[in-house]
C-alpha cells in the first residue's frame, strides 16, 4: 500500500515505468489533487518513508504508468471501454489496518471524500 492517488494511464505501450499520458490528464491530475489537498500526509508526498525511503509522489499523485506499469488495469479499461473516468486511491501503507485504526482513516479522508464528490 501507499498513501496516494494514481490516474490513468497504468500502463504504456513500452510496458515500461513512464508517464503515460491519457487525453483527459488534465481532469484526472485534477481530480486527483482535488482528494490528495485534504489529506496533509497525502499531499506531502512521502508517506512510507519507513517501508519505501525514496518513493515521493508530487502532490500526493502520480501517473499510474510512472509509478509501476499495470497492463490490462481496471482504472485504464473503464476509461477506454466505457468513458468512465476512475482513480486510485491507495489510503495507507498497511494495506490490512486493524479495525481500532479505521476511525483515524476516517478522519484523514473524510474532507478529501467529499471534497472529491464535488468535483462532480
């Protein structure tokens, strides 16, 4: 896991860890920054310092294809296949939190949650 929000394109015609540009970037670096903004950690851009010490993501996003290639991704096919726009949102470095730490998910993602549903 990470503490991030990742656009398409996931993956790259050279099947290799490079920005991957769709053609509605823009929107998606938008709506990515919209979530990464309110949630601090997130947006500084080094969430996993103890597990990955050099990973940094700008903002709190990154370009799925820059940050490792997945072929045949969900987000990238819905875009293709059905023009429906689609992030991921990566909430944490331990991908199975245990229960007692969710109220604190909660509320480093709450203002980002809704601040992501006005963009629609």
């Amino acid at each position: 896991g990470s503490l991030v929000v990742n656009y398409p394109f996931d993956d790259d015609e050279q099947g290799i860890a490079i920005y991957s540009k769709s053609p509605d970037d823009a929107v998606f670096q938008k709506l990515a920054l919209a979530y990464s903004k309110e949630n601090a950690k997130m947006y500084q851009g080094s969430p996993c310092k103890d597990m990955y010490p050099t990973e940094y993501f700008p903002h709190g996003i990154t370009n799925g294809a820059q940050w490792y290639n997945v072929p045949g991704g969900m987000q990238d096919w819905n875009y293709l296949h059905t023009n429906c726009f689609e992030v991921t949102i990566e909430l944490g470095c331990v991908k199975y939190p245990r229960a007692e730490e969710l109220p604190k998910y909660w509320a480093q993602n709450r203002r980002s949650l809704l601040q992501f549903i006005k963009q629609v």
